[in-house]
C-alpha cells in the first residue's frame, strides 16, 4: 500500500449460501469499520463500476 491509498484484490468466498469478500485491514484501519458495521455499495445504472460507502458517511438513496 502506498501513502495515497490502496489498490488490490480479494476473493469472493461462498459461506452459508451467501457470497461474501474480505474488506483489507488497510481500508478497515483507515475507515474505522467495525464488526456489525454496515457499508453500503453504489451501482449506478450508467456507471462504469460499483462506488463504496464507508459507516457514517452517507447511505443509499431510496426513492
């Protein structure tokens, strides 16, 4: 990771019938997400990739 931010990758694991993905310690420390947390993912219709939330930092909008 470098000063500016992080960039990299995880695998989509299967557990409980529900696909999950690891959140990387750097993004954990640097957001201060927590066990139970709730992070919301963004998918715009005409984006080109999904945006994430962090806790307390807005949630989605719900027409």
């Amino acid at each position: 990771m470098s000063d500016d931010g992080y960039a990299g990758s995880r695998k989509v694991l299967e557990r409980g019938g529900s696909l999950t993905v690891g959140i990387p310690k750097a993004i954990v420390d640097r957001y201060g997400i927590e066990k139970g947390d709730d992070v919301f993912w963004s998918d715009q219709k005409d984006a080109d990739r999904p945006t994430f939330i962090p806790p307390g930092q807005g949630g989605p909008e719900v027409a």
